[in-house]
C-alpha cells in the first residue's frame, strides 16, 4: 500500500513539474523591435509566443492582459510597461489580425 501510495504521488508531482516548466516549442516568432526581448523575457517563461501573436487586443486589453500575467507572476518592469503596451498594440493590435472579435466588429 505503500509503495503505491508513494508512486501515486511521484507520478502527480513529475506531471505537475513537467506542466510548470517552460514550453518546448517557441511558437510563432516576435517581430523585431526594441521590446522584443523584454516581452519574450517576460512573456515566454510559462508559455509559447503564439500564445502572443495569435492574440489581436486593443491597446487597454493589453493592458489588462500585462495585470493579469502580473498576478500570475510575470515580472513587467514599470519603466519598460509604456514601451512593452506600444510593441503589443503595434504588433498585435486588433487592425493587425483577421480575429473573430475583429471581424465582429468591422461587420456591427
């Protein structure tokens, strides 16, 4: 009983470790830009760049995104966050995607 008690948990915290580790694959690159590596410092540590450059947000829902990552433990320094919004927006902002919310829009 023991033994198998002890695997169970070897086996959830290996999963949950592997889970907490960096992605493995990059994903879509960044476009260059001074801020570039500052964001995939910040933003690469828990997840792939695609989870950045699939994303077509207004520049206040950048904002709010940088918050929420900010919770969950990104460190955004408070000096480079006006330079960090301005790449994001530039970059991924809502009239550079073909997203569903962008086209929802343009259609209202």
């Amino acid at each position: 009983m023991f033994k198998l008690a002890s695997l169970a948990v070897v086996s959830i915290v290996s999963v949950l470790l592997a889970a907490a580790q960096a992605p493995s694959a990059p994903g879509k690159p960044l476009p260059p830009g001074a801020m570039q590596a500052k964001v995939k410092a910040a933003c690469t540590q828990c997840h792939n760049a695609s989870r950045i450059t699939e994303q077509h947000m207004s520049r206040a829902e950048w904002s709010k995104q940088l918050e929420k990552m900010e919770g969950l433990g990104a460190v955004i320094p408070d000096a480079d966050r006006t330079a960090i919004l301005n790449y994001l927006t530039r970059n991924f902002g809502p009239q550079k995607g073909n997203s569903k919310a962008a086209a929802k829009k343009t259609s209202d």
